[in-house]
C-alpha cells in the first residue's frame, strides 16, 4: 500500500463532490431499507448526504484500486470485505443509547478512513518519527483534512489508517485493533499493536 497514488481524473472523481447531490438523499433504494440504521438514513437528510458521500468516496477508493499495477484484485476483495463489515458495524447502531449519532459517526469515520488510505485528496507533508531511539524504526504519518482528521501511518511494510478522536490535549488518533498514535507537539506516544507503547519524536 505504500506510495498509492491517485491520479488527476480519479482525484476529480472522488472528492469533486457538489454538496446538492448529496441532499438528493441515500446512494441505495429506501423502498428496500430493512436494517434500523437504513431506515434512518432513509428519514434523516443529513445521514442521506452522508451515505450518498460515502458511495462517492467508496467508488472514488475502487477507481485507486483498479489503477494498481500488481495486487489490484486482493486489494478489491479485501475493500469490499471489509465494507461489509463496515456495513454490519453501523447496522449495530440499533443497541447503542443514541442511534442517530452512532450512525453519524460510523459514516463519517468511515469516509475519513477511505480518503486517508487511498489518498483521494491531498494530504499534508508527511511527518517522519525516529521511535524508540532507533533512526531504523520509523513512522512516516500523513495527516489528512477529513472531519474527523485522520491520518496514514506507514511503518516498515505496514500501513495503517487512524482518525482522530475526542481528547483532552494533544491529537489522539484510533485505529483498528487498538492502534493507537497521541501526538502532542513534536512527540507523539504510539501503542501499535495494541498493548505495546513506544515514544517517537518527530525529525526536524
């Protein structure tokens, strides 16, 4: 996944987003809404635009995939994998104490996460974190202006995505499987896996 790249067509593609459109209501066909969480979307115009948003970014997130040159297929099964999940992960908004806001949040998460890992907009100067002491484990973060921000950390042959979350100070970002990375000024403290936390600093 390192060095993905989008190009200028795909680039317009994904984030040329008109905001009418996205009032124009969900990308899927109400009539066939079974799941809590869909009726809702179908109800509420803000989640509509939202949904129709997320197509948006998941189409403009396969058009990078297609365009690999070798992997291209894992890669869109792996894509489409894991927005299944995705898709059962917001359908289980029904037990939470605030559904409205739980859908909300799982939709724009996930838009966050996709514009991140594909790159389908322009990120700002990558970071480069020296950690644990040692020149030779590094962290190369991108942060990106989603809302919520989010970021693609590259370490070694890994990539993972976090998204920033509520904090009381500095910038906390979530991953999946407890990644995690709190950065406060040139330092920043990782946990990656999950139950193993390390310092790193930022090279000026």
């Amino acid at each position: 996944m390192r060095g993905l790249t989008v190009g200028l067509g795909l680039f317009v593609a994904a984030v040329g987003f008109v905001p009418a459109a996205w009032a124009a209501g969900p990308a899927f066909d109400c009539a066939k809404a079974e799941s809590s969480a869909e009726k809702l979307v179908c109800s509420n115009d803000d989640l509509g635009a939202l949904d129709q948003k997320l197509a948006d970014v998941y189409e403009g997130a396969v058009g990078v995939v297609k365009s690999l040159d070798a992997g291209a297929e894992e890669e869109l099964n792996t894509l489409k994998a894991y927005q299944r999940g995705w898709v059962k992960g917001r359908d289980d908004c029904w037990k939470s104490d605030d559904e409205l806001s739980c859908v909300r949040s799982a939709y724009e998460r996930r838009i966050a996460e996709l514009t991140a890992r594909y790159q389908l907009i322009k990120g700002q100067a990558p970071v480069f974190y020296t950690c644990n002491d040692n020149p030779a484990d590094e962290i190369v973060a991108t942060f990106f202006d989603t809302e919520p921000p989010s970021a693609r950390l590259e370490r070694g042959d890994t990539t993972e995505i976090v998204v920033q979350g509520p904090s009381g100070s500095g910038a906390r970002y979530e991953g999946d499987f407890g990644i995690l990375f709190w950065s406060k000024g040139d330092e920043a403290m990782v946990e990656w896996p999950q139950g193993t936390s390390f310092d790193c600093k930022a090279r000026s």
